[in-house]
C-alpha cells in the first residue's frame, strides 16, 4: 500500500500486487517441510513474509526478472523470527517485520543491488536446507498459474490466537443455539489436538498477549460477554473475579486424540444435567467455511470504531468493493486517514 501510494497506483494494480504478495507467501510456505521447520523452532510469518513482501513491491515497482530475483534474495537474507517469543507481543512483530523487510528487499533490488539466485535452495544456507531438512522445493511451483494457492487463506474474524478460532466458532455455535448464560454452566470441557493444547491449552491469562492466547480465558470470556473483541482483553475482564474464577474451576482444557489440526471438540454440561456439544474441525473463516462479505465488512466497522468516522468506514467498504475501478489508490489512502471527531 505504501508503494501502491507513493507511485499513484491504481486500484487493478494494487489488486495485483496483493494476489502475486498472498499467493508467493503461501508457495514458499508450502515448499518448507512444516514439522522440520517447527521443531527447529521457526515461526512462519517472520520466515515466508519478506518473500510476499518482496512480490507484491517488486510487481508495483515494475522489476524485471533480474531485479525481481534478487528482492527475493534479498528477502530471504531477512527472513527471520522464533517461537522463543511465544508469550510475548513480538511474536507478532513477526508479521510487521515480515512487510517491512520485504519492502527493503523490493526498493533495493529496484537499484541494482545483487543477491543469491539460489535463496531458497542453496546447498550452503538456502532457506529450505538450513530451515526445513531440504524442503519440497517442487511444492513452489506444482501448477503455477493454474492452481491459486491464496484461495486456500483463512480469514481470521476474532483477534485471538489463529488455532483457537475453531473453539470461538463452536462456542458462539452453542450460545446461538442454546441462549447460554454462565449461570446456566456447571462446567466446560475443550478438547483440542496435543499441537494446540502444547501452545495455548495451559497458557495463564495475566497480560493482555497471553490472555489472547489462553484456551481456558476465551472460553471464559466467550461463554460471559458473549462477544470476542480486543476489549474483552483488557485487564478490566481478564482479571474480573468472576472470569478469573470461571475459566479456573469451570473451564478444562485437554488433549483430545480425535481432534486433528486446528479442530476443536466442546462439551457444556448445565446446571439441570443437559450435555450440549459442538465438534467442527474448522472455524469460520477456514476456506471450508468462509466468511460472508457482510461479515468482512462488519469486521471492519468493529475493527475501525473509535478510530475513523463511522461514514469513512462506509466510504472505505464502498472504495474497496469497486477498487478494480479506482483510477488511483491514494483516494483509498486518504480516507483510511481520516481522523475521528476527537482527532
């Protein structure tokens, strides 16, 4: 977008740029051997972003094939970011990093600067060898052009942790359908596969970051305000007597051998000896369940409150509908600017 602006891009453009951006972030991931890269501790969005960074300024900025190799080189000698920081608020730094660095790599390349032509495959040092045993360099490439690999990304509706967003889904499922109240809760029961339990089945909830994290807080938090937005996430709830108590004594997270990847199985036990349960392996927003573009836009209006004008939120959802016949995106720009009325 900072490309697309400066440049006096057009809407047709900047779509273009963010497909080759989305769609060469998901193929180098693909090409990682997942569970070599994790178990040396890698986080992906650190590692593969440069390199959707680098494809979306390099196609803004017109690099041509030399140039544009070495903003992926160059991405590449960037790429970065582990899971050492789970916990803390620069496991998301990964993502921001992840942009900035893939700009870098775009704007040096356009002057000439020279990187590997083997970044990812190099026997010394390419990514795929140092990072992920070797990698499926194939896996890249498999149907370029004919399969897009970006129809695969999930849309992520509530801020909390990407692997538990199948637990939201579930228990927003149950409270639709049962008009649940805590009152109502003698317990909850969330079985999770032993990948997600490992990283938010057990995590305390006494900071904001964590608290985003913690299977037992969201349930908690859920199931009481019947909403999952950043405020649920301030240390007013998180540290409510009656939450706190809630997702200790009521909430029980496990491992659940039936439950695979991302998946989430739920079992609510009320007060009258009714047993409600939702088992679903994805969540809203998984290409098997995608949002609604009511949905999307309705997650922007929650997302910009407070922040824009309500009728800049409309203008923005108007602006994007019909970006592909936007002359120039700096129109778009300048009401994602827009100042509240408090500035």
């Amino acid at each position: 977008m900072a490309i697309a602006e400066r440049n006096g891009a057009s809407g047709r453009a900047l779509i273009l740029a963010v497909a080759a951006g989305l769609e060469t972030t998901v193929r180098v991931g693909l090409g990682t051997k997942y569970p070599a890269f994790r178990a040396k501790g890698w986080h992906s969005p650190g590692v593969i972003g440069p390199f959707g960074g680098a494809a979306a300024a390099g196609k803004l900025l017109g690099l041509d094939v030399e140039r544009q190799r070495n903003a992926f080189g160059l991405a590449g000698s960037q790429s970065a970011g582990t899971f050492a920081h789970w916990g803390t608020p620069t496991i998301k730094f990964h993502q921001s990093r992840g942009a900035l660095s893939g700009l870098m790599a775009g704007l040096l390349a356009e002057q000439g600067f020279p990187a590997s032509t083997e970044i990812l495959t190099h026997k010394d040092g390419g990514l795929f060898n140092a990072y992920s045993d070797g990698g499926q360099p194939d896996a890249v490439v498999a149907d370029l052009g004919k399969r897009w690999a970006l129809e695969q990304i999930a849309l992520r509706l509530w801020p909390a942790a990407s692997s538990i967003q199948t637990v939201i889904t579930g228990l927003f499922a149950l409270i639709k359908a049962h008009d649940l109240r805590p009152a109502r809760i003698a317990g909850v029961r969330v079985g999770l596969s032993k990948t997600v339990y490992d990283m938010h089945g057990t995590l305390a909830w006494n900071d904001k970051f964590k608290a985003l994290l913690s299977t037992p807080y969201v349930t908690a938090i859920v199931l009481h305000d019947r909403r999952c937005w950043l405020d649920q996430f301030e240390s007013a709830r998180f540290r409510d007597p009656a939450v706190d108590a809630f997702a200790r004594e009521r909430v029980k997270v496990e491992i659940d051998p039936r439950v695979e990847g991302t998946g989430a199985a739920i079992e609510i036990r009320t007060v009258d000896g009714a047993v409600l349960t939702d088992r679903r392996a994805a969540p809203k927003g998984d290409p098997s369940d995608p949002l609604t573009r009511a949905e999307i836009e309705d997650k922007l209006r929650t997302a910009s409150a407070g922040f824009l004008p309500a009728d800049a939120a409309e203008r923005i959802i108007d602006l994007v509908g019909s970006l592909e016949r936007l002359g120039n995106v700096r129109e778009l720009l300048a009401v994602l600017r827009a100042p509240t009325q408090d500035g």
